[in-house]
C-alpha cells in the first residue's frame, strides 16, 4: 500500500498504522503488548495509532485485558489480486497504479498527478477516503472496509462529440463488473447511480478539463457499497432520500472479496474508456436501455425551483434524459435535475 503524507502522519508511522491496520483485520482481540512488540514500538506508541485510526472513521473496540479488535473482520485491498484480475488488455493500458491507505478524495488525488498518455490509465483504490465527493457536491460516505473507491484518470486524444454522457457509459461498465461477480440484478439510474431493488448500491463522479480541438482528460470516481454498518445505512438513507443497499444484500455468502470486485471493476472501465473514445455514447447506448431501471416509470424531475411530472423513457444519442410529459418528449440534461421514481 500506499500513504499520503497529507493525512498527518510521518511516512514511519504511517507504515505502523497500516501494519496495525492488517494485524486487526481478522476482527479478533489482540492484546496491546502483542501488537507493540509486532510493531516494536511502546503500548503507549499503539495507543496512539488507534486513535489515529479512531480519528479516520474506524471502529475499534478497546477491553482491558483483552485488548483492541476491529468492529468486524475486513478483507483489506490487496494490490496483486486487483492487477491478476485484468485482461491483457488492460494491464498493457494501465501506466500507474495506487493502493492507498488513507486519501481525502481518490479523484482528488488523481487530478494532482500527471496526466496519462492518450489512452493509457491511471487509477487509485483506497481503504480510507476522509472527504470523498459526490454529484452535486455530495459528500460520498465510504467507512472502512464498507465499501470501493475507486478513480480513474484517462486521457482522450480528441473530445468525444458525447463525452457528458461518459457517465452512463461508466455505469454501464460498473453494472458488467458486478454481473461478472454475480450480481445481475444490478442496473442503472440516470444519471450515475448503480441500483438493485430501488436502492442506490452505488454512484459515479466525472470531474473533465480539457480544450474543444485537443485532448481531454477525464477523472473516473466509481463509490460501490460492498458491506455497510447499520448506523451508516441509516445515515445514508437520510443524506440522499433513498434506500441504500450494498453488494451484501444481493450475494450474501457469495460476496466476493473488494479486491476481486475492483479488479473486474478497473478492467470493465478501461476497456469502456477506449471504446468510448472510438465510438462514442452509441455504443453503450442499448446495453444501458436494458439495465435502465427507471424505464417506463413515473417520475418526477426537479429542476431548479420547478418540479416536472412524466413518465421516463429511456435517454436520447447524447445521454440526455427523455421524458413523456403531457403527450410530448423533453429533454433534461445531468447537471441541471434530480429525477425521482414515485
């Protein structure tokens, strides 16, 4: 793994706590003698590094006698079995790869790299993101090991004529990573949501910069909920008006480990981004009808202060969404509504 030294501790210690991190990550008790002379370090060294981990979000039960255990086991990130999961393909595409440990954004941290070449990817994967980011300023809640976060930063040679609708295409890409783990139910709602039964299992973030005639970079933001605690349920459920579910509630005992699921994730994307930037939005627009899971339905489109009552159907060449609305079809564009099943 890796460390950002922007989370306040010295690459030394950093270390530490990601060692300390992979001792508790069979959800038992270890005592703090054990673990300071794993770490060689004081009890009083390990005090400290739990509270470091308490601070990020980690929940760490403390008995005395028995001494510190993870609230759960964890199947941490690791960095061999994600890279065995590409195609040929993708690991010839891929110029950098990161496992980070702790980061404030994954997208954050990508768009602060050099640019890959055209058609070549760079991506990072972290266990911890302190202020992940979500459409419309949202903040992304991901606790540790709840979940995937994972970028990808890629460069077109030239502007794709339906790059605002790479979103779709990105959950579309998502959407065959979870089939190929077993999990076809899944489907998609416009914009950039990953759905199951209604419920929102994960969300897509495109942050692009780039000049109308030359090349244009893209960051990838992919958050996939893959076991989430009860209280963060709760708490999600709250922040974005929608039931939430994760890739739990769907395999059960066939969950696979996170780093199974983000190496076919990663292989998935990067396959998309090259046929995107060959082929544009058309090819991916079909595969998305059928996964659409707000085809047909009742919606309602906020807009502003206005609120629009229709019926969906489906989404135009350019990713747009069409909606029914008295006998006629409008046009609705991602970053202007939320659009509600009711």
């Amino acid at each position: 793994m890796s460390t950002t030294r922007a989370q306040g501790l010295p690459r030394v210690l950093a270390g530490r706590r990601e060692h300390l991190l992979a001792l508790l990550a069979d959800g038992e008790f270890h005592s703090g003698e054990t673990l300071a002379r794993r770490l060689r370090m004081s009890r009083g060294g390990i005090w400290k590094l739990v509270q470091s981990l308490r601070g990020l979000g980690v929940e760490l039960t403390s008995v005395p006698n028995r001494g510190y255990r993870l609230a759960r086991p964890v199947d941490l990130l690791d960095r061999e079995t994600i890279l065995a999961a590409l195609s040929a393909a993708s690991r010839d595409r891929l110029e950098r790869f990161e496992l980070l440990t702790v980061v404030d954004s994954t997208n954050a941290f990508l768009a602060a790299q050099p640019v890959p070449p055209c058609g070549r990817a760079s991506a990072c994967v972290a266990e911890i993101q302190t202020h992940g980011r979500g459409r419309r300023g949202r903040t992304w809640m991901a606790p540790f090991g709840s979940g995937i976060c994972l970028s990808i930063s890629w460069q077109f040679a030239t502007v794709p004529p339906t790059l605002p609708a790479l979103s779709l295409a990105i959950g579309v890409a998502a959407a065959r990573a979870l089939h190929r783990c077993g999990a076809d139910p899944v489907g998609v709602k416009w914009p950039n949501d990953l759905v199951w039964e209604h419920r929102k299992l994960g969300g897509i973030l495109i942050e692009m910069r780039g000049e109308s005639a030359g090349p244009a970079h893209v960051v990838v933001g992919i958050g996939i909920n893959t076991h989430l605690p009860a209280a963060v349920r709760l708490a999600l459920a709250g922040q974005q008006a929608a039931l939430v579910a994760d890739v739990r509630d769907i395999l059960r005992e066939r969950t696979p480990a996170r780093s199974a699921l983000v190496g076919v994730l990663l292989d998935e994307c990067i396959d998309t981004l090259q046929v995107f930037g060959e082929r544009g939005f058309e090819h991916f627009r079909e595969t998305w009808a059928s996964l659409d899971s707000l085809a047909n339905t009742p919606v309602k489109v906020i807009t502003g202060a206005q609120t629009v009552l229709g019926i969906a159907r489906g989404v135009a060449e350019d990713g747009t969404l069409l909606v029914e609305v008295d006998g006629a079809l409008r046009r609705f564009v991602s970053g202007e509504v939320s659009v509600r099943a009711f």
